[in-house]
C-alpha cells in the first residue's frame, strides 16, 4: 500500500440563498468542485479552473479564502494525504463554458437552498468547507444580488 501526497483547490458558489453542489449519481455522491493543483498554479487559480471545469460556470470571481485542512482517505488500496483549500465564489453571469465529456457525463449541477446543501454533501470535510462559505457570505452581510435563474434546467 503506497502512500500518496497531493494538493487541491476548490471553489464554493453562493447566489442568493443557493449554494452549487455537484451530483455524481454513478458514484452515489454529492461533491464540491475540486481538483489537484498544476504544477505552476496557485490554488485560487486551480480552484477558479477546476470550479469552471465541472460546473461549466465561467464567470467567476473569489470572494473569501475558506482555508486549508487535510484529508486523508483509502482509494483502491492506497493511502492519500490530500490538502485541500477552499475559496468562496460568486457568479458575475450565468455564461456556461462547455465542459468535457468526461465532466458533462459524470457531474450534475444543483443548486440548493444553503443549509440543504449543506446536508446533501456526501463528505463531512466538504460539509465543513461548506459552512465556512456560508459563514463567510453572511458575515459579508450578502453583498452580491442572485444571477442563477433557477428556473432553468441542470445538467
């Protein structure tokens, strides 16, 4: 059993009373976007690319640094230690990249009153990153106005 060290970063989105959450329904999970931290990137670049990379929202600005916390998992028979660091953002438009294959086919996009979730989230470390956001976005007294229309279809 092998023992791996890595980093990632990613990005929590509140609009309004909604928070975007990533269901993974092949895997039974409910995620936040994340990913592994290129060579070269900062971790609020890495968080903006993966964020815009599974959500396929392009429009994006940081608004709070969440923190670093360490998570460490089984995965197949290796043992990880991942870093993980959290930015809250906001949406500037509701202007959607496409995503690749592999992204469209295995997340879709939820938007979910706060504290659902919250609750909806598989990962008790991603629950807590979550709180954080909301946290953060109430103590900032929601200074943004919504820009998701939820009316429209995910996915």
């Amino acid at each position: 059993m092998a023992l791996k060290h890595y980093s990632a970063a990613g990005g929590i989105i509140i609009d309004g009373e909604h928070l975007l959450v990533l269901d993974r329904p092949k895997e039974r999970e409910v995620r936040l976007p994340k990913g592994h931290i290129d060579p070269g990137e900062s971790a609020l670049q890495a968080a903006l690319r993966e964020t815009t990379e599974e959500t396929g929202y392009a429009d994006l600005a940081a608004v709070a640094d969440l923190g670093q916390q360490v998570v460490k998992f089984n995965f197949q028979g290796d043992d990880f230690v991942r870093s993980e660091q959290y930015f809250l953002l906001r949406l500037l438009s509701e202007r959607i990249v496409q995503r690749n294959a592999k992204d469209e086919a295995q997340f879709v996009r939820l938007w979910l009153p706060l504290e659902q979730a919250v609750a909806r989230l598989t990962f008790e470390a991603e629950q807590q990153f979550a709180r954080r956001a909301i946290d953060a976005y109430q103590q900032l007294g929601q200074p943004w106005p919504p820009i998701h229309s939820r009316q429209k279809p995910e996915g």
